[in-house]
C-alpha cells in the first residue's frame, strides 16, 4: 500500500522549530533561515503523510512518491501564492513530482 504524502505552503511564523513534517525554505534548505530586521520571511513548503495539514497551511498537491521529491522553488518572477500553486500543479502533472 502506497503512502500519499501532501505538499503545503504554510507561513514561516507557523512552522515550528522542530516540525514534526519536511520543511523547505526559500532557496529550498531545509535549514531555517534568520532574518535580519526588514527582511520579509520567506516561502516555506513542506510535505507530510499526516491526514491532516499543520495550521495555517496551504495544500499544493499530493504525491505517493517514496522516497518524496524536494518541491520545485518558485521560479523568480512568481512572487504570490497563487502564482506558485500554478507553477507547482503543473510540476506535479509533468510527472517529476508524481508517480510515474
């Protein structure tokens, strides 16, 4: 039996310091970055196989992929979410995040 796993953006104030999930941030480290005051925090993505997103997330997409593909990091001219969950849905049809 395959496992579906999610993918979800969440805002940086809601991920924990230690996430029970994957996390990604911005240049998709999974090391969580400091910012410096006037910096604005980051995109994060992460993925779980819980049924349940952690508050504040945003699903992207799911996959059973295993073991699960980094998320593709938004291209530079998509600075908004919605712009992003396009990008990404695309990603995962094009197979490389899905099952093939």
């Amino acid at each position: 039996m395959s496992t579906d796993y999610k993918y979800f953006a969440i805002p940086l104030e809601n991920v924990p310091s230690a996430p029970s999930y994957t996390a990604w941030y911005a240049t998709w480290s999974k090391e969580r970055p400091v910012l410096e005051p006037g910096m604005p925090p980051p995109m994060v993505v992460g993925v779980t196989a819980d049924s349940t997103l952690p508050d504040g997330a945003i699903l992207l997409g799911t996959t059973s992929k295993d073991p699960v593909p980094p998320p593709p990091p938004p291209p530079p001219a998509v600075l908004d979410q919605p712009a992003y969950q396009r990008s990404f849905t695309e990603w995962l049809a094009s197979g490389r995040g899905a099952d093939e």
